[in-house]
C-alpha cells in the first residue's frame, strides 16, 4: 500500500506538488495522469524517495519515505519515463548489479531474469553493452531489472513509451499477474483508453493540484476517460 499525506513540493517560489493526498491499495492497479508539467513525475520521484519533498509524508506499506528510506525501496521497483542506464555495462550486468543491491539469491535472480528476458525477447541480446542499444530495448532491461527481485509494488512513469505493441502487451499481463498476487500497480500515462481498460482506480492531478480520484468508473461515469480528462483540463 502507498499512502501519500497532504504532499507539497516546492522548486523556489513554484509549488509543483500542492497538499496532494491519496492512498493506492493492495492487489489494484492505480492510474496517475494529468498533461505534461502536471506534477505526475514529481510525485513519483518522491514516492520512490528520488526527490526530497516540503510537507506531508509518504508511507510505503506502513513506513514512512522520509524515516525509513531504505526499508521502504526493498519493498519497490521503479521503473522511469527514460530509461537513464550505465550504457558501458552489459545488460546482463546491469541487471545482475540491480540484483545485489536487492540481494535477490542467485537461482530466484536466473529464473527471473530467463523468464523475463524470454518474454521480452531480448536473450540473445543480454551481453550487449547498453549504450548500444535502442530506447525500447532499454526499456526492456529497465523492467527485466525492477522485476527481478519480485517487488511488491511496482511503479512505473510512463511505461509504454518506446515499447512494441508484443511487448506493451506482455507488461499489462505482468500488472494484471501481479495484482492478482495482492500486489501494487502504480503508474502515469498518456495513453488514457489503455488507463482506462486496465486500472481499477485513477487520479487527475492539474498543475500540481488533486482533481479527482476514485473507482475508475465512478470517476468516468458514462463518458470515457479521456473526454472527463479533457473536460477537467478545459475549466
């Protein structure tokens, strides 16, 4: 469980982040959107303990990001917009690398990362060095290594950019695997039908402010997703 408590974060005079509060439950998968500029990445660099914030907290599964910074990232994997790696290593290092920090044990590590590269169909490339690599292969590892030491929550900013059709369907069967495991599904995105069809709730924040958040149904009534986002973003 995510717990996110009245959060501000300011840059100077400019706050991005205004009093923001809501809690993200076990076994869903919660949508964040808002347009660009928003405050959706923000939010989530101080979720993942990324960024400092001004005022409120952030509890993951009871503990708070601020107090308790590394108890709460063993229990998460973040997964970001751009995919920023060490491009000199191979990938099979990187990953490994995320691995020790983790200190996931070395046959549930090689399990994982043979399952996960095979699905993302990217084996033959892991002793490749990053840097070679393009956007959406990076991507691949960015996920292989978040979901190699089995996180009990998942958050993801903007997951789908970059990625092949096979392999934007092979992450939302991961998500829909992993809530049914009593897990959590945080992540932003653009792309509000896929929102829509995959999560059970969502918030809509708008310069740095909470709209709404909800059922995702309740939110949409009997309009889709994307003509209630437009309309909030028109007043």
């Amino acid at each position: 469980m995510i717990e996110i408590k009245n959060v501000t974060k300011k840059y100077g005079s400019k706050t991005a982040i205004n009093d923001v509060s809501f809690t993200v439950n076990d076994g869903e998968i919660f949508a964040f959107i808002g347009h660009n500029g928003a405050g959706k990445t923000t939010l989530i660099k101080a979720i993942v303990g990324i960024h400092k914030f001004d005022g409120g907290d952030i509890l993951i599964n009871g503990k708070s990001i601020k107090n308790n910074p590394i108890a709460c990232k063993k229990e998460m994997a973040f997964v970001p917009d751009n995919p920023e790696l060490y491009e000199q290593m191979k990938a099979i290092d990187f990953i490994n690398f995320i691995c020790d920090i983790y200190e996931v044990p070395q046959d549930t590590r090689e399990k994982n990362i043979k399952k996960y590269a095979k699905l993302f169909e990217i084996e033959d490339n892991l002793n490749d060095t990053i840097d070679s690599f393009s956007h959406g292969m990076k991507q691949k590892i960015a996920l292989i290594a978040a979901l190699a030491h089995d996180p009990q929550i998942l958050i993801m900013d903007e997951p789908f950019v970059g990625l092949d059709p096979k392999a934007v369907f092979d992450v939302k069967e991961i998500m829909n695997k992993m809530v049914n495991e009593g897990k959590t599904i945080f992540f932003s995105t653009h792309i509000l039908d896929v929102a829509e069809k995959l999560c059970t709730r969502v918030a809509i924040i708008k310069k740095g402010v909470l709209l709404k958040v909800g059922n995702m149904n309740e939110i949409k009534g009997d309009k889709s997703l994307e003509k209630v986002f437009l309309d909030l973003e028109a007043e």
